[in-house]
C-alpha cells in the first residue's frame, strides 16, 4: 500500500510534534527531517491546523504544536484528510461483468483490512512503535560496535 | 457503573510491575493507572457478576457459555487455561468484578507453535480508561510467559474499534495467520 506523500508528510509532523507536545517545531526544522521544502510542509500544516491537530505559534522562537489528542486520533484520521483510503466510488473498467464484481470483492476486503488497520492505530501507540524501533535499532548498532 | 476512585492508601500509581501480576498464586494487588486492584483467577462466586457485566458489554446474556468457560479455565488445567478477574478494593462501593480476561495456551493448530491466545476481554465501561484492562494484559502475558510461550495472540472483529484501539495500544501487530470464513448454503 502506498500513501500520498502529503498524508506522509502529515504523519510523520504529527509524530514529530506529539512525541513533546509542549514542545514548538518549525516547518523548516520538520521539512530538514523529512527531506522535503518548507513550501510543501506548510500546505499540510494548513490543512493539520484546520482540523484542530496543530496550532501555529506566533513570535520569536514560534512553529507548531501538537493539540490533538494523541490516544484518540488514529492513522486514519490523519491519512484521510488528504486521501481517501478503501471503498472507490468510482465506476471501473469491467465493473458491470461478474468478473468485474468478483475483483471489486477481492479488492474491497484489501480496503477493509487497510481501513481497519489504520483506524486501530493511535498517534499514541504509533510513538510506542516509533520508540520500539529506535530501540532495536541503537541495539543493533550498539552489538555491531 | 462510575467505578469509584479507591482511597489514598490504595493508591501506588505507575503501571502494573510484570513481579505484582506474576505473583498470582494468591491474589495480586496491583496498580492501574493510580488506582489499586487485584488481579486473580476467577472463583465460582464471581460468575454471576462475569455474567452481568458481559450482557451489560454485548448486550447478550449467555449465562451457558460463561458457565461453560468456567469450568474449563476456571480450576481445571491451571497451566495451560487462565480465567482472571480484576476485583475492586472493598468496600469502595464498585462493582465487585471490574474486568475479566479468559487466554489458553494452545499449540499445533494449523501448525501453530505454542502461543498463548486471549479468547476474551470485557472490562466495566465506567470503569474504562483506568488501566484495568492493562492489568488484566499485563497479568495474563505473565501466565504465558511462566507458562512457556514467548508470543500471544487475539482476534478482533474489523468494526471492533475498542478493542483493536486496546490491543494495538499494548503492542499487538497484525500475525501471520489470516482469518477465513465461508457462509454455508
């Protein structure tokens, strides 16, 4: 499964800035993170801000801070306010022949299993996933020397 | 129900230690969230409650089953079957049972190497989000893990939103077995 890279982007600030929610982050300083302009980040910023995840801090030393609630908004309630994830309304090509309807089946429990999965994940639990990594990871480094 | 807030000596705070839920031979008092609770195998006189909050959870009262589950995890094959209840303090005013948690060890199906399985999880709504259903967790990894078996596994109905939020919270990541069913005609 592939995700848009705004709903990436999206992600991963909202990661960054929930992991310390008193903390203040600059776009530029999650766009170094990620790889990618500030430009780009601000759009999603916008879009975070509107649905209440993140608010701008004005002034000296300002960016932006995480006031969500991180044990209630899932993966899904990020993703999809850029992206639609699953059921595609859309009539395609072979829809109206059986076998247009097995595949649309087939293709609708990978929706399901994605929508339910992203909407079972909590920012919360995505910072435990987050922590869990590093911790493997610097464990591993440390064993190799 | 509203569960009740314990009185200040009950209250330890932190998560519940993997030493206080192990120790459950006896009765193990341990912490969730800054609440007290023991957490202990399941006895024939907390069937009633077990009944009561089940049907208050689903909405169904299925007194056969749970009497059912009772007798076969509630004192036979203690290694292997584990029917645990988190019990409020005395005399706080809550309901006696707060929480139950039904896991087995089972091995070999479908090549399955032994694993611990969560077969059932209810937990009082108002007593939610105080870390009973944590303790609960906690305490029946522990019986697995003294039982043998580094993995545990469970299974979630896709609109099962509390419940996949709650597992997915203690770590729990999609398995290598997927889920099959067929309607029959």
């Amino acid at each position: 499964m592939k995700l848009q890279i705004s709903s990436r982007l999206a992600v991963f600030a909202i990661l960054e800035l929930s992991a310390d929610s008193d903390r203040r982050v600059s776009v530029a300083d999650i766009g170094e993170k990620c790889g990618v302009s500030s430009h780009h980040l601000a759009k999603v910023m916008h879009v975070l801000a509107r649905a209440g995840l993140v608010r701008s801090v004005r002034g000296a030393g300002g960016g932006y801070r995480f006031v969500g609630n991180a044990r209630r908004t899932t993966l899904l309630d990020v993703i999809e306010l850029f992206e639609t994830i699953g059921a595609n309304p859309r009539q395609e090509v072979g829809d109206r022949t059986d076998e247009g309807r097995a595949l649309r089946q087939v293709l609708g429990e990978i929706d399901d299993i994605a929508r339910a999965t992203l909407g079972s994940i909590t920012i919360s639990t995505m910072l435990k996933l987050v922590r869990r990594r590093g911790d493997g990871r610097r464990a591993a480094e440390s064993a190799r020397g | 129900m509203e569960w009740r807030k314990p009185s200040a000596r009950a209250e330890l705070g932190g998560r519940a230690s993997a030493q206080s839920v192990r120790t459950m031979k006896a009765n193990a008092r341990t912490t969730a969230g800054k609440h007290s609770l023991t957490v202990r195998r399941v006895r024939a006189a907390d069937m009633l409650h077990v009944i009561a909050l089940d049907e208050r959870v689903t909405g169904l009262a299925k007194p056969d089953y749970w009497n059912d589950m009772f007798s076969r995890y509630g004192d036979r094959r203690p290694h292997e079957g584990f029917f645990l209840v988190a019990e409020a303090p005395e005399a706080e005013g809550a309901a006696p049972v707060l929480g139950f948690i039904v896991g087995e060890v089972r091995a070999w199906e479908f090549g399955s190497a032994p694993c611990g399985w969560v077969i059932a999880l209810s937990v009082e709504p108002g007593a939610r989000l105080h870390g009973i259903g944590q303790a609960l967790f906690d305490a029946l990894a522990a019986e697995f893990k003294q039982a043998g078996v580094d993995r545990m596994r469970t299974m979630v109905a896709r609109d099962n939103r509390l419940h996949l939020l709650f597992f997915r919270s203690e770590g729990m990541m999609a398995g290598p077995y997927i889920e099959l069913e067929k309607e029959l005609e």
